[in-house]
C-alpha cells in the first residue's frame, strides 16, 4: 500500500507542478483511523497530506461536479468504482472529459468504517459488503494509473439477499421495508454522495411541488426510498456508498441491486458504468422486450 | 445516593411505567435512538446502555414532525383545534450529559425568547430527565473541551443524576421532580459511595477565545477547505442535539388537516431559498460556514454559550468525516 | 366508514388511462351501456408513458385499494413509441411493488385500445372482484388520523 501512497503523492505533485492539473482530489487522514477522507489539494507542498489505506471507501467523482464552471483541471484518484462513477457522469453529460484527469487505482477492496466503528481497538476489520460484492476493482477508464491490477474476487453478480426478500410472503415484506424505513431520517446522504443521483435540481428538493413531504413517517420514507431506487435504476454502479454513509443503517442496496436484478433478466445483462456511449436500460426500448401486459 | 443492581433494571423500569411513560435509549435494527420502554419490552428495540445514541433525545422535546395544531376548512370557514400536549409525566432515562446541556440550548431558543413555544414548554414540563454520567467516553466525545462537567449533568435540565457502578446504578435527585420521581421508587438501596472512576477524554483542546476569533473570518479561505467534501446532506444536523431549525408545512386529506412542524437542515437548498428563486446561501461553503458559526460564534453572541456541546456525533457520523474538532483546533491555532 | 369493514369493503380503484386508446375504450364501454361496477375512478393521461412510478406509489398512499395502468398497444402508440417506455417501466415497477409488499393483484397494466370497450370491462370488473377478495391495502398507507370538531354555521 505505501508504494502506491508515494507513487500518488509524486504524480499529484508532478500534475500541481506542471500546470497538467490545478487541483487533484484524493483522501487524507480522517478523525479516527478507520476514516479515511477526501481532500482537496491545489499545492505542490501540500502532497503529503495524501494517503492510501484500506478505508480509501470515498467515491471521489462525484466531486468532479462541483469544477464544472470553474477554469480548474481536475485529477482524481479513481478506485475501479470511481471510474464507473467517473463514465457514468460523463455519459450523463454532467462532466466533461478534458477537464479531467483520472488516475486510476486498483483496488483490493476496502474494509467497512461503520463495522471498525463498532469493534474495539485491533480487532480484524471485515471488508465492507459492496467491495465483497465488487466486480470490477481495476479501474475501467483512466489517463494513468497507478500500482497493478488485481484478480477480480467476484465474477458473477450476487443476488442471494433479494432472493431471500423476494421469497418472504407479502405481509412479511412489507414488515420488513416498514421497520427498515421507519428508522431513515430522510437526512439525504445516501442521494447526495450517490453518483448516480446527480440531478440539479431534485425531487425531494421541491417540497412545495407536493411530491414529498417533510413528514416522517414509514409511508413518506419509503416513497423517498422506492423513488429514489427507481431514479437511479439501470445507473446504479453499485459501489455501496449509499449504504456505507447512511446513519441508521436502512439496506438501501437490497433496492437498487433489485431493480439490477430484473433489469438483467428482462432486458439482459448490463453493466452500468462500463461505457460512456450506449443506451441506459431505461432510456431506451427493444421492440422484442417481454410482454405481460396483453 | 440512592442505588439499584442492573440486574434489576427491569424492576426499575417496571415501576417507572406504572406511573410515567418511560422513554429509554435503544438500538432499533442498527440504529440507536430514544423510544418507549414497551418496545423493549415486546422486544422490537434492545436496550442501549454502551454509549450515547445516534439520533439525540431532543426528539423528546422537538420531534422530527410533530402537529401544531389540527384544522377543518370548509369554503372559507375555518376551524382550528389545539392539539393536546403529553398529559402525563415523561421519564427520559440515560440521557447523557452532552443532551442536558443541549437542551439548555434549545430552552434559550424556545422559552427565553420573546415567544414561549407551548409545545416544547409542555415537553418541558413533563419531562423528567435522569441523567447518566460517561464513564467510558468515545473516542469522539469532546464535552469537557466544550465546558461540560462530566461529574454532574445540567442542573436546569436533568431531573436525577444517574451514576454508573459497574454492577449498580446510583441515583441522587436535582430536582423536586426528581425527588418526587425518586420518592415513588421502591427496592433501591442505599450508598454513601463516592463518584465512580471516569476514564479521562482522549479528544481534548482548548476553545478559549473561539467566538471572537471567528468574528474576522468569515471570508476566511479555511471554508473552502472544510466545506470541500461536504455533501450537504442533513446528517450532522438532524443527529445534533441542539440543532433546532424547523420548517412548518402542512398535511392535508380532504377538509381536514395539520400543520406540521418538522426538521430542517441549514444543510439544504430550500432552507434558504426564497421567493423568486433567488438562493443567499448557494453552496457548500455558505452553508457549512453558517452552521459552523452558528455553533461556535452567533450563539455566543446572542446567549452567551456555545451551542456545540462536544456529544461527537457529527464527528462520528459525517459520512466525509467533516470534523467540527479538527476546525476549532486549526482556528485556535 | 364502511371501507374499513371486510365484508361492506367496496374498493377504489384508480385507472391511468391513455387519453387515445383505454379512454376512448372505457367510453366505448360506456355508451355501448356495457356495465362494470362503479369503484373505478379513471384519471386520464396524455400517454401510458406519462405515468410516472410515483403516482402509483402516491396512490397506495392516499389509499387506493388497487392501480391499474391503461394504454394503446405496443405498436399503436399515438406518440409513436411512447408505450414501449411504459412497458420497461413497469415491467420493473411491477415487481419493486411486489417487493415492497403490495399484493401483486393490486397493481396491474394493460393494453386496452380504443376499440376494446369489452376488455376494458372486463379488466376493471376483473381488478374490482380480485380487489375485493382480498380487502383493503393498508401497506404504504400514510393515513392521517385526525378528529376535528365540526366549522360552526354561524360566523
């Protein structure tokens, strides 16, 4: 890990150096050690303050969003998650490629902070459940990248938790969606750190519409839930992070990997984020798509 | 000092709900919060006694929604009801002493301003708060930093102080509520026992002079390196405990309806959005810098006391880990 | 009210229907008097494509029993492609409401042409009877369980 940590730090300070980039994004040491943070660097001196380390969790390209009416050249650091993110963003046409610069990181999978929270001092940390999950750890896009790629763990996707859903009886299930949704806050992060949630102007930002309201309760919460699953379906690259930052731990996952899962059964496999051209699922249609509605 | 062994807690807790309704900290499903004893009981939650719980217990005073008051329109004629207030005595037992002094901050807010809130004075009244002092601190936890004393929780707020002996409680009144509380309880032994041990703070700094410092720096080029990673979602303010902004809306079915009370975050667009579209607050840095201030500077000014408490949640559950601590520490300097 | 009580349980059922094919059906099926009972409330969009997930999610909330999703065929779309859209959509909507615990016989869409005004009474008197076997919905219901005192006449 430390060769790829001084490998980062030379290559952010040879772009700031250079002028190829005015800004690299990366993580830096967070309060505890388990998190790991990302941080802004725009001068040479301040390299060192970048780190690579097992908690390296955050997606970084979302951040890519917030230079688009600055002058800056952006470089991020970019896990194989962040470079779906990254190609999902530039095929929303939210991002534009020549003003970034993605260097890409090979990744072994990062450990959950939420679990190293809970356990004591020392203790062996489990990996997080998307990068178990992870299929892609290599970066798919980049301009350079550092370190060597890794034997992928995963090769099929793994829908064993929806089967266990889907197999509940009716009554069962929507216990199960009522208790887990009771406990959201609707405090919003899982949208606002998910790339696929990259819209100016949301939904549940307009509350004077009516969609939303700001009442909590199982129902309300569960309608921000379920629409916000559908809003990124056939988008989502399953990196977890929605998941990972929620504070009342709802297992906004189980949602998302649903609709993946009916979506490659329906209209065949797809993976999102893999490409920057082609159709999305839900933007396009075959004729020849099955029909039940006759 | 009154005492009872944890192994009958329940026994306490029983008591408690004949005549109270009892609140108690509890992990539900992985999230830890303050509810009724009764889910304990049915087994929905487990009780939560390890350390402070995630969403704070101001829900106990200011609820994430809440009804104002109820109405029935019918072409221009109107109705209004008044929607009742808790009728019977409340006991919040374990609330942290980081939480009564939070609420110290919200009575400021709703009880020493010009208005009185009849809704959080009811709550206010009727709650009776039993106090536990943190043997254990997380590594978090920086009340002491903010002024608190880890020995003895708010006096205006807390009830009964509870201590923590390992294998007992121990429980001495503060107020004539709490002595009336504690009056009622049977089974409880007593002690002369001194106060137990507490492990010191590891997060620990010093805060002297902060509000005039953040007097001169709001163009500061500090707010672009904090609020960098910040996602503005409303996690740190919806699990503060002094964090009392709320937005009023309302819910209405047919001809009848509520005016609800709920949560707003500084944290997003439309707190500040106004009529017209215009935005005072646009990004990330205005947003984390007013509530940054807010915490450390404008309510100083206005009540003479920080309204951070040093609980650490926002520490522990940013999930960019923006870190209010590491901030006054590089204010400070 | 008597919707509360199993047996004197007359759903309501709320229709999209697609303003150039199930509307003009279900008025086919109207002025060819063909009889259907009267628990559907038919709301008329300007495409199947128009209904957007949420309105069926807003619908079991304000508590509707059962939705049905109403438009021209694949292929007869009056905006050409607009219901091979709805089609991917609620192929997946279909089965998230499953999934959250909605009684897949509450939910249902179909293609119901301007001509079809037999099928259209025979979908919704299909969707009425089924609803009514299996009772009210009171999954993603958000109720709001308010008395308020009567407005007095006088001012």
């Amino acid at each position: 890990m430390s060769d790829i940590q001084s490998e980062m730090r030379a290559t952010a300070k040879q772009l700031l150096e250079s002028g190829e980039a005015t800004v690299v994004i990366g993580w830096e040491k967070g309060t505890m050690p388990y998190n790991s943070t990302p941080v802004m660097i725009r001068s040479a001196a301040d390299v060192d303050k970048l780190i690579w380390d097992e908690y390296c969790q955050q997606n970084l390209s979302t951040y890519l969003i917030d230079f688009i009416y600055t002058e800056d050249k952006v470089a991020i650091f970019a896990k194989g998650c962040d470079t779906r993110a990254y190609n999902r963003l530039i095929q929303d046409k939210r991002i534009s490629a020549d003003k970034c610069i993605v260097i890409g990181v090979p990744c072994s999978g990062m450990k959950s902070a939420k679990a190293a929270a809970k356990l004591p001092e020392g203790a062996e940390v489990p990996m997080s459940k998307a990068c178990k999950e992870c299929r892609y750890p290599n970066p798919v896009v980049f301009d350079r990248k550092i370190g060597q790629d890794v034997t992928p763990w995963c090769t099929e996707k793994d829908f064993s938790d929806v089967e266990a859903i889907e197999a509940m009886d009716q009554d069962a299930k929507a216990a199960f969606w009522k208790e887990q949704y009771t406990k959201c806050i609707r405090c919003y992060a899982c949208r606002n750190i998910c790339p696929a949630c990259n819209c100016t102007n949301c939904i549940f930002d307009q509350s004077a519409s009516g969609w939303q309201s700001k009442d909590i309760n199982a129902s309300e919460n569960q309608f921000y839930g379920v629409t916000r699953a559908f809003h990124v379906a056939g988008r989502c690259i399953e990196c977890g992070q929605c998941e990972m930052v929620c504070p009342s731990d709802v297992p906004i996952m189980l949602m998302n990997k649903k609709f993946i899962k009916d979506i490659d059964t329906l209209f065949g496999a797809y993976e999102a984020g893999l490409e920057t051209e082609g159709p999305v699922p839900l933007s396009h249609y075959e004729v020849s798509d099955p029909e039940e509605f006759m | 000092m009154k005492t009872i062994e944890k192994a009958k807690l329940d026994s306490l807790f029983a008591q408690l709900a004949q005549n109270y309704s009892l609140l108690v900290p509890v992990d539900y499903n992985g999230l830890t919060q303050f509810a009724p004893y009764s889910q304990v009981q049915e087994g929905v939650s487990q009780l939560y006694l390890d350390g402070n719980v995630t969403v704070s217990p101001k829900t106990a005073y200011l609820p994430q929604s809440e009804a104002m008051y109820k109405f029935r329109a019918q072409g221009k004629k109107l109705a209004i009801e008044e929607m009742a207030g808790l009728d019977k005595q409340q006991v919040l037992f374990g609330v942290r002493h980081c939480d009564t002094k939070a609420i110290q901050c919200l009575d400021k807010v709703f009880l020493d301003e010009k208005f009185e809130d009849p809704q959080y004075k009811n709550k206010r009244e009727q709650n009776i708060v039993f106090s536990l002092a943190c043997n254990n601190p997380k590594a978090t936890c920086f009340c002491e930093s903010m002024g608190l004393d880890r020995a003895h929780a708010e006096a205006s707020v807390a009830d009964v102080q509870v201590y923590d002996f390992g294998d007992s409680f121990g429980f001495e009144a503060i107020s004539d509520k709490g002595k009336a509380c504690l009056d009622k309880l049977t089974g409880l032994g007593e002690t002369a026992s001194k106060l137990p041990d507490q492990k010191p703070q590891t997060l620990k700094f010093d805060v002297a002079g902060l509000p005039e410092k953040l007097k001169d720096m709001f163009e500061d080029p500090i707010w672009d390196e904090y609020s960098f990673k910040c996602l503005n979602c409303g996690t740190c303010s919806y699990i503060c405990p002094t964090c009392h902004c709320f937005d009023i809306n309302n819910k209405i079915r047919g001809e009848v309806g509520v005016k609800l009370r709920t949560w707003d975050s500084c944290m997003f667009n439309e707190y500040t959005l106004m009529a017209g579209g215009h935005q005072p607050r646009a990004g990330k840095k205005e947003r984390v810098r007013n509530r940054f201030l807010h915490k450390l500077q404008y309510f100083n000014e206005k009540h003479d006391m920080s309204l951070c408490v040093g609980c650490g949640r926002c520490v522990a559950k940013c999930p960019v880990n923006v870190d209010i601590t590491k901030f006054i520490r590089q204010v400070i300097g | 009210m008597s919707n509360n009580s199993v047996e004197n349980f007359e759903p309501k059922i709320l229709v999209f229907a697609c303003n150039w094919c199930t509307y003009a059906g279900a008025d086919l099926a109207g002025t060819s008097r063909l009889q259907y009972p009267p628990n559907v409330r038919v709301l008329r969009v300007p495409c199947s494509c128009r209904v957007n997930p949420q309105f069926v999610i807003r619908a079991f909330q304000r508590g509707i029993d059962g939705v049905l999703v109403a438009g021209c065929h694949p292929g007869d779309c009056h905006y050409t492609t607009g219901n091979y859209y709805t089609r991917r959509r609620f192929l997946l909507i279909t089965r998230m409401m499953e999934y959250m615990g909605i009684d897949p016989k509450r939910f249902h869409t179909r293609w119901i042409s301007g001509a079809e005004g037999p099928k259209f009474q025979q979908v919704v008197t299909e969707m009425i009877e089924e609803v009514k076997a299996i009772g009210p919905n009171d999954k993603l219901r958000d109720d709001m369980k308010v008395e308020v005192k009567a407005v007095e006449t006088n001012e």
